[in-house]
C-alpha cells in the first residue's frame, strides 16, 4: 500500500481526534444535557479552548477534503514520488501538532504549523501537473 494511502488512512483516525475532543469541550461547557438533546435553537457560544477546539476542527474537516483528494488523485494517476511521501508526511505532522497549539492558543505558531500541511497538499499535487 503506498504511503499516502496509509497517511489518508491515518489522517481519517486523526480527524475523529479533532471530532472528538472538540466534542467533549463543547459538552463541558454546554452540558450532556444540551449534548443529548435536539439542539433546537442557538446554542450558547463557546469560549476559550473549546472555541478553539471547535474552530480547528472544522478548519480540519475544510482543509481534509484537500487533501484526501490529492492523495487518491496521485496514487489513482501512479504518481507516487518521494516528493509526494514527504508532502503527505508534512499534512499530516502538521495537522497533529496543529490541535494542541490551537487548543492552546499559540496565534502565529498555529498559522505557521497551518501553512506547513499546506505546503504537503501542494506537492502532492506538483506531482499531478
């Protein structure tokens, strides 16, 4: 299997990480009582960490589309490469260190960590052009 596909695949266990902790803050902060209901109406907004959390998660699940779609486009075209192994690797580093500096709230450390997965979706898809 190439390497890409197992970093996708782990990349989708990461993402339920991301899921999953922004979950659990919310519910702290909301309550299991909010948590188990039908979340009819505005929820109250979330603050400190759990904020963050919430907002890298879904900046998670925006940039994951990326490149889940880069990777299944290289390896359908057969064009794996040690440039494509390394950007795969840099995703998806990047995106576990980007969780607990976000969550923790490091500003300019967080966008350079973001820019990083960036820069691994982008040479994965150097490789298709």
């Amino acid at each position: 299997m190439p390497v890409e596909l197992r970093l996708l695949g782990w990349s989708i266990v990461l993402g339920l990480v991301y899921v999953l902790f922004a979950a659990t803050l919310a519910t702290q902060q909301r309550g299991l009582k909010w948590n188990t209901s039908n979340r009819e109406g505005a929820p109250a907004p979330l603050t400190g960490m759990a904020a963050r959390a919430d907002r890298a998660s879904r900046n998670f699940l925006e940039m994951f589309a990326f490149f889940a779609a880069a990777v299944l486009a290289v390896v359908a075209a057969q064009r794996s490469s040690a440039c494509t192994v390394l950007g795969a690797q840099l995703y998806f580093w990047a995106r576990v260190v980007y969780l607990p500096i976000y969550a923790i709230g490091i500003p300019y450390l967080r966008t350079l960590v973001w820019l990083v997965s960036v820069v691994g979706i982008v040479l994965l898809l150097s490789a298709l052009v």
